[in-house]
C-alpha cells in the first residue's frame, strides 16, 4: 500500500482515507459509498515535534471513491498551510 505524499511550502503532506459504512457499520448496507480521510501536516526535515493530522470536512456530500477523498485530503491540507482553514487538529 502506497501513501499518497507531496511537498507544499516546507511542509510534507500525507493523505490517508476509508471507507465509511452505514448503518451501524455494516458493509452490505445499501446505499452509496461513502469515504472520510485524514490529512498529516509534517515539516520538512521532520523535526521532534509530531506531525499534526487532520479529519477533512467535505461542504457538501462526501466523496464517493477513495481518490477523490485523497484528492480533497491534500487540498484541505494546502488550504490549512495557507491559512485559508481555521481547522482543529485530532
């Protein structure tokens, strides 16, 4: 398994997702899937202070693959970086 990182601005960033079942959490529930993910935020060289990780908030639906969670991950983790998000870490 391969985990998804790019560099922005000093910064390393690490994109994790899942999936999310409804309904008591089962797996054969109909219904669309669902997927959540998690952004990391790390300095480049990492130093000792942990790495700061993020749940992403999605504005409308959530994504329906597991790329398009990555994809909005990062994004959310470039927007964090810029001070575009006043976001709260876990």
């Amino acid at each position: 398994m391969t985990i998804p990182t790019i560099e922005y601005r000093g910064y390393e960033l690490r994109a994790y997702s899942h999936q999310v079942f409804p309904l008591h959490r089962d797996p054969y529930a109909k219904g669309p899937r669902q997927f959540s993910s998690i952004v990391r935020i790390d300095t480049i060289p990492s130093s000792e202070v942990k790495a700061r990780r993020y749940a992403t908030l999605f504005d409308t639906v959530s994504p329906t693959t597991a790329d398009d969670a990555i994809e909005l991950a990062m994004q959310y983790g470039k927007d964090i970086i810029d001070g575009k998000v006043e976001a709260t870490g876990l």
